[in-house]
C-alpha cells in the first residue's frame, strides 16, 4: 500500500533509490517516482507504471550523483494511477513522498487553495506537502512545520520529505503506516519496510507513533511528541539480502511455496519444551495464561482470517471453549459481546493491515486483552498488542501470501494444543503427538506434496478455459476451500466461489453446467460419506470434479475426474497437504494464464488503508 524510501550520506542515493523500490514494488506498483538533492536543487522524476518505467526515463535523462533522495512506489487511493497523481509531490519548499491516507484532504484542500494554494494533482499527499510548506513558510523550521502539520492531519501516514534549504537531510515522519530507519557505514535509510534496506544494512530502528525523524550526514535523530530529541534505538535484523530475493525460482510465489516446510518447523520448534510440550515462555507468554482463557475472538482479513477459520475449529475441536472469528474491517461496526475472560486474537503476516491494525485498537480500548500472531517483525500491529507470537516464515514478497497464511495455522493449532492441554481436555501424550504432528508429519507431507507439481499442472489445465470455479467441502474443508478460492481469484483472474458441500444444492448449484469445475476438499474421514454425496450431485450435472482428499478413503470408482492424494500420517499432516495443493494449482493456473503471479492486478501486499 505504497512505498517509501530515503537516503542521505555519501554513496550516490540514485541506484539506492532504484533497488530499494524494487524490493518495496510489493506494496504497489501502479507509478513510481523519485526526488533527489542535485547541488541545490531537488529534481524529481515520476510516471505512472512499473519501475522498469521509471529506469527508462532515467536512461534517457540521467540524474547527477546525489547524496540526499527519496522515492515512492504506490497503489492508488486518492486519484487514478498517472504521472501527475505520481509520488513524490512538491509544494514550495517541501518535497515529500507518502504512505497511507490523509482522511481530511478535502477541507484542508480548501482551506489552503483559500490562501491561494494552487494544486496539480488529485492526491491527499500534495495537500500534505502544501501544509507542511504553509507553516515552514512561516516558522522556516522543518520540525516544528511537520509537528504542526500533523496536529492537523487525521487517518494515517508515513512521510519522507526534503525541504529546500536543507541539504543532505531527510525528515520523517509517521502515525498508522510503518516506517523503518537504518544506519549503514555509509549514511542513513528510511523505508516502509526493512527487506528494501537489506542489500545496504542490517541495523535498523522502528519510528513510533507521532515520531519525527532527522537523518543527516553522520546523525540520526528522534523527535518526541514533547519537543525532546533522543538517538535512534538500533537493533540487527537477522533478515539477509537472499531472503528477499527470488534463489533461482521463477516467481516469489514459487520460493515461498517451497519454503513452507522449513516455515512450519520454524514457527513452532521454539515453541515445543524437552518433552514435546508447547511453551511459549520465550514470547512472555507463560502457561497459566492459556488456562484463563474463557473465549477467544479471532480477528484479521484474507487469508489471514482463512488461517483463523482454521484455528477456530481446531480450539473448539481441542480446548473446547467458543471462538468467533471476524473479518477486521467489520469488527468495530458490530463487535461480538466479548464476557470477561475473552482474548482478541489479531493475525497478520505483515503486522501492518489498517483494519486488523483498528480492532487491535478498539479491543484495547475496551480494555480486552489482545494477542497477536505476526510474521514481519516490529511491525505496529505487533508492538501495540498485549502480547505477540511471531511466525518466524521469513520475508513474504509475493502479494499472495502462502507460507505466511501456513504459519498462522501452524501456530494457531500450538496454540490450540497449549490451552487444551493447559485446561486439562488433552493429557501429555495426546499433546505430545500434535507437537510431533506439527515438526515431524506437517514438513514431510508439505515436502511429499511439492513432488506433484505435474497433477497441478493437469488440473490447472483444467480450469483456465472457465469463467467460473467452485471449491467445496464441509468443516475444516470449508475453512481451506475459501482459502483456496481466494488464492485462485487473486492470481489467475478466474472467478472462483467456495462453498460448504452441503449448501451448494440450498441455490447455487443452479450454476453447474456441463464442464463446470467443481474441486472437492476432503482431509476429514467421518465427512467423506457426506461429501463425497455432494459430488455426485455435481457430477450428475455435467460438472468436471477434481478430488483432493486422504489417501485412505474408498474412493468410489468414477468419483472424479482427476484425483489428489493427500498423506495422512497424522491430521495436521493432511490439513497442510490440502493447502499445499490448493496453493500450488492456483499457481499453475495463473502461469499456464500468464499472469503477474507475484503483482496481480489492483492489489498490493501491505494494505494499511481502511
Ligand atoms: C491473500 C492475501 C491477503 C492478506 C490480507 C491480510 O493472498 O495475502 O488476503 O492475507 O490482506 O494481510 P496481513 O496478513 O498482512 O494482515
């Protein structure tokens, strides 16, 4: 959802400008654009489209060596993608590209064109940049005017913005969208997110909320709320360069897919003590908390909400207390009756999602205690949180998620096991199995289903000649049939629907016509029966069924028309051996299509607008 980067010290910022983007395209992509100190001017360069834009026009018209610049990749809110809706905006003095939306552009639009502002574009950012130049015209003080501006500002923002007169410095500042500072041998960095800075420096310092920065050649400074200035707090990543780039696969998508087995160890083993219990003390979280838990209250959007589908199923199923799970942006229009004893449990892989970002929010407010499962580290949603389970899956780059949607549900049945066993539903033994389920089983069965790659391709083949897709399955199948739909949507373009198996024949099986695809989830044996029922009603009206269930079911000859078999060492092997497949078709689905697998159209990875 845009964004931003900056340098200042005394390597050329051009080509840090360019390959920090093109690390940040993720979170959008539909125009791209820098300003950089040349002597003492600011030259900016901007256009609508992709970064390979943008280095066309650089080729054709290079930039000077500079020392000071920013950049900005965005997704459009306030005005179509164009040149001139282009980031970075300069008003008077101030320079500025921004991350996140100004909720009262309009009446401070007016406001200013009253005092005789005249604006270019459609943006709330150039109003941004305009109330920032009206008040530094007046005090000259670039602090005091983004202090000033802010107090004026409502909704959320991340800045990063050079004033004429000011050579060499580049100011910051944030509240809602997230911005990271750095410091490498060779100056200082900004951006939206650590995995830009990476090929540059591994030290980095997370602004907070209302915080003002002032990097400079050889200083680096905070400003408070209360006017006060401290040094950066730096801390070493262990993120490195290679996590964030491609290692040779075709698509990030591909890599992340491949890389979940390793994910789905990493997000639990910490997590397991010597005797293959879950324990969660390295994440301050001690077992007595689990046992207080009375309800839980599941909150996130997309997939992440898809991951908590499935961990509602597997608390009940295991620790028997009720779960809710709702969609964020929803939330706070109706939030559930939470009773004493409730837990708001907020999961988001980027840590960043401005819905998710408000439940946390409204829950605290209300004065109920949040955890939050997050996979990008130091990221607001989990600062704010009472608590904070990260999910260890590594930079995720391509906007569909895949090993961060797995992760959440590999944390989520820990934590399923931790209050079951805690609340005394499960003994030592029962625990100890899921434990060796999630490290032994779940990495196998991922491994076991990347070797059909070829199925996936035949299926695939399947489905890019249709309009419409169905996925269906009943309990937890449902809970990964709406993932799998998802993922199928958002990268290949074909419209999918998921439906619970049984629901289908209460309307919409209406829809199936000869050759209709119809894909089956079956990972529960005592549903199989039911579902498998459920086909035949399908398949009586022409429609074209491919089976992905356990391999230990009597498949009725003739059920499908292509069939995936799933491990079943244990249920969690199974479960994400049916998410692996699902992924890996709605791969093979958008590349025999064509499509921008890892840059589908409209979206961006890091949604932090409402
Ligand atoms: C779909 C996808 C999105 C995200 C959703 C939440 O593949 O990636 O649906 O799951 O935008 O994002 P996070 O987890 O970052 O809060």
């Amino acid at each position: 959802m845009c964004g931003i980067i900056g340098y200042t010290g005394t390597a050329n910022a051009i080509p840090k400008m360019m390959k920090g983007l093109s690390v940040l395209e993720y979170r959008g992509y539909d125009s791209v654009g820098i300003a950089a100190e040349q002597g003492s001017q600011t030259k900016i360069m901007k256009c609508k489209g992709r970064i390979s834009v943008l280095e066309e026009k650089l080729r054709e018209t290079p930039f000077e060596i500079s020392h000071c610049a920013i950049g900005h990749t965005r997704w459009a809110t306030h005005g179509g993608p164009s040149d001139k809706n282009a980031h970075p905006h300069r008003v008077g003095a101030v320079t500025l590209v921004h991350n996140g939306i100004i909720e009262n552009d309009k009446s401070l639009r007016a406001a200013l064109s009253e005092k005789g502002v005249s604006f270019h574009s459609e943006t709330d950012t150039e109003v941004a940049a305009a109330l920032i130049n009206d008040f530094f015209a007046q005090s000259g003080d670039p602090v005091a005017s983004i202090r000033a501006a802010m107090e004026e500002m409502k909704g959320s923002f991340a800045f990063a913005i050079l004033f004429e007169g000011h050579t060499g410095e580049v100011f910051a500042a944030r509240r809602g969208s997230p911005l990271i500072l750095a410091r490498g041998t060779d100056g200082y960095y900004l951006a939206s997110d650590m995995t830009a800075l990476l090929p540059f420096t591994k030290e980095y310092c997370a602004l907070k909320e209302n915080q003002i920065a002032r990097l400079r050649h050889g200083d680096a400074k905070i400003m408070l709320e209360d006017s006060s200035k401290v040094d950066p707090e730096w801390n070493m990543t262990t993120m490195t360069p290679e996590s964030a780039q491609k290692g040779g696969y075709s698509h990030f998508m591909l890599k992340e897919i491949h890389e979940q087995s390793g994910a789905a160890v990493k997000s639990v083993s910490p997590r397991i003590d010597a005797n293959g219990l879950p324990d969660f003390s390295a994440d301050g979280i001690e077992k007595d908390f689990w046992k207080d838990i009375q309800s839980m209250q599941i909150v996130a959007c997309g997939s992440a909400m898809h991951a908590g589908l499935v961990g509602q199923r597997l608390i009940e199923d295991l620790a028997k207390i009720p779960v809710n799970v709702s969609i964020a942006s929803e939330f706070r229009y109706h939030p559930p009756i939470m009773p004493k004893g409730s837990l708001v449990v907020l999961i988001s892989q980027s840590g960043e999602t401005a819905d998710t970002l408000a439940a946390l929010r409204y829950a605290k407010e209300n004065g109920i205690p949040t955890l939050a499962i997050v996979n990008a580290v130091e990221t607001t949603i989990a600062r704010e949180a009472d608590r904070r389970i990260y999910t260890y899956a590594g930079p995720e780059i391509a906007v569909a998620t895949t090993k961060g949607y797995c992760t959440q549900a590999t944390v989520l049945w820990l934590i399923a096991a931790a209050i079951a066993l805690a609340t005394n539903r499960i003994d030592n033994a029962q625990t100890h199995s899921i434990t060796r389920a999630l490290t032994e089983d779940v990495p196998a069965a991922i491994e076991n289903m990347l070797t059909l790659e070829n199925q996936y391709h035949r299926i695939a083949r399947g489905l890019i000649n249709h309009e419409h897709v169905f996925y269906i399955g009943r309990g937890m199948d449902y809970a990964l049939s709406m993932e799998a739909s998802l993922k199928l949507k958002e990268i290949s373009y074909i419209h999918c629907e998921a439906y619970a198996a049984g629901e289908l024949k209460h309307g919409t099986i209406s829809l199936i016509e000869p050759g209709t695809p119809v894909l089956a989830i079956c990972t529960e044996k005592d549903l199989f029966e039911k579902t498998e029922s459920n086909i035949r009603e399908v398949r009586s009206r022409g429609a074209q069924v491919t089976l992905i269930c356990r391999n230990d079911l009597p498949i009725p000859p003739g059920t499908a028309d292509e069939t995936v078999l799933l491990p079943t060492t244990s249920d969690a092997a199974t479960v994400f051996a049916a998410m692996l497949a699902i992924q890996y078709i709605a791969y093979e689905t958008a590349l025999l299509l064509g499509c921008d697998i890892d840059r589908p159209r409209n979206l961006a990875k890091s949604v932090t607008v409402e």
